[in-house]
C-alpha cells in the first residue's frame, strides 16, 4: 500500500556510479538517502533531473528506487514516503515507468509533460496526457512544472486547477519558480498546509515549491513545502527555513531564507556537477556524473566549495532532527 505523501521538504536525490565503470554505487545510494531522512527531510525523490534519470535504463531506475526503499527501511526510516520521477515522451512509456515505480517501492509518481514533439502539445493535449495517466496510473501523480526542461513549457494556473480534480493527481511541483502561479492554486485548491487549513471533505493536494530559494514565500501563501535540489548538500537548512516559516517565526525564517538562497545559486550555476562536488568534499562522496556530463575541473570544484564554505558552516550549525 502506497505511504501517502506529506508536508516538508523532500530531496530529489543525486545518483551515484562506481568511477571505474558507471554501474551504480547501490550502497552510497542508500548512504545518501539516510544522511538526508536524519536531516529531518519529509520524502525523497527518485530519478528527478538531479537525479540524472535521462541517462538511466529502465531497470537502473527501479534499482535506484528500489536501493532507496530497502536503505531507509533498514535504517529505520519506513515511513518516509518516496516520489518517483518516472516521466517518458509517451503516456505507454510514462505507465511503464509508474508500474516499474510501484514495484519498487514508490509511494507516487513525478511527471514532466513530453516535449520532444513541443509542436503537438497543446493546453488540451497535455491536460489529456495527464489525465490519461492518472485513469490507469497505479500510483498518485505529482505534476511537475519545469520549464526549463521541458523546451519552455510552462503549465498555467488554469490548468493546474483542472488536473488537481482529478481524484488521482494529487500534487504540483512548482519548479517554475513562480509564487503568484502557487499562490493561485493553493487559493482555489486548498492544498494541504501546515498553515492554512484544507478545504474539508476533499481529496488530499499539495503544493510543493520546486527551488530552495521560495520555500518561505510558498509556505505563506499556502503552500505544503518544498522538492529542492539543495535538499542534497544543504538538508538542515532546507528543513530549518520551512519548519520556522510553518512556526511563524518569520524573522528567522527570512534570514535563513535569504541566506539559502544565496547559497543555491553557488550551486545552480553549477548544476548537477557542483552538487557532486561538494559532497565529495564534505561527505567524501559524489563523484562524477554520467558521460557525457563533465565533473567540475579540480580548480572549480575548489572554487565552488570555498564559495560555499560559509553555508557548510551554518549547515554544520543546525542538527539532525533525528
């Protein structure tokens, strides 16, 4: 039975590889998610971008999300739900993906809209695509609005409203960035909150913020939380802006936000690479990601991680919630 999804912040996990041979480093894998479930992270999230999904087959992506389930089970963190990239061009290809999901151990499914074909989709097509996956989907949808991934696509509130009635599209994940869009849907939808109360006798929706630098402005207008890449390197902090927001402390929460978002651009510059880089310097583990993606030259990475060091330093600062 599927855990249900909750409020807080998830991490959309990087992936890890043997150096000499790009198999999978099963056992880091599990090692990352742990460090991240004692930081005080709500969910995880498999085979997103920052998980370098693309560049996986199909088996290694229930084997990472598989990997991921046993690791935080053993260690006893069963509860934690688990979010399943598990997006394709096609909606066959997409249920392929979200049965594989389920079979690993998912809890639901994070999808992109298809954009290879971007001429074909129009607002219809795509409320059809969503749709048509949710009917036989075996799990919960999140819908995932990134732009920036998909040439430019950029979901609109109306939209979004629409799909959220769907009784098996349950979430949107706002990698657009945009506040007012998620301000908007969490004001006809009511999503789950911890400061702002659902609308009674309807269907569980959440609205996750999609990058680390509007997890407090999310919270106050309604919002469930946050997806954040800097959920990997910087887990306590991300905890730490949203768990003040939800207290109304919001002074501090201001602060640590602004301060956040400092620190993730460092990283967003250097995107998958940089992330990485860093945790091989403060964890001793990262490494490279798959070719043809280049890791940061050993200037870069110094560069980066010296940049970085004040953030590491607050990180260090906070404790693990468990």
């Amino acid at each position: 039975m599927p855990k249900s999804l909750t409020t807080g912040i998830y991490a959309p996990t990087q992936v890890f590889f043997h150096p000499e041979t790009e198999e999978l480093d099963k056992e880091t894998i599990g090692r990352h998610a742990i460090r991240l479930a004692r930081a005080g992270v709500a969910g995880i999230t498999t085979n997103g971008s920052n998980g370098e999904a693309v560049y996986l087959s199909r088996d290694e992506r229930a084997a990472v999300t598989r990997t991921t389930r046993e690791a935080l089970d053993a260690a006893g963190f069963s509860t934690i739900p688990i979010m399943v990239g598990a997006s394709d061009q096609s909606v066959r290809g997409t249920l392929d993906l979200c049965r594989d999901a389920a079979a690993a151990g998912g809890d639901a499914v994070l999808l992109m809209v298809p954009s290879f074909f971007k001429w074909a989709m129009d607002s219809a097509t795509i409320e059809r695509y969503f749709k048509q996956v949710a009917e036989a989907s075996p799990l919960p949808v999140v819908v995932y609005n990134y732009p920036g991934a998909v040439a430019g696509i950029d979901l609109d509130s109306e939209l979004l409203e629409r799909l959220a009635a769907h009784p098996n599209i349950v979430g949107t994940k706002f990698t657009c960035g945009n506040v007012g869009k998620l301000a908007r849907v969490a004001g006809a939808v009511k999503p789950v909150s911890e400061v702002v109360a659902a609308s009674a006798g309807v269907s569980p929706y959440f609205a996750y913020a999609g990058v680390a630098d509007f997890i407090l402005p999310s919270v106050l207008v309604g919002g469930s939380g946050a997806i954040v890449g800097a959920a990997n390197v910087f887990p306590r902090a991300c905890v730490n802006v949203y768990n003040l927001a939800v207290q109304g402390r919001h002074e501090e929460a201001r602060e640590m936000q602004q301060a956040l978002a400092k620190a993730d651009w460092s990283l967003t510059k250097r995107a998958i690479p940089g992330f990485k880089a860093i945790l091989q310097h403060y964890h001793s583990y990262g490494g490279a990601p798959r070719q043809p993606m280049a890791a940061l030259s050993e200037e870069s990475a110094r560069e980066l991680c010296e940049e970085i060091r004040w953030m590491m330093d607050v990180e260090s600062s906070l404790p693990d919630v468990i």
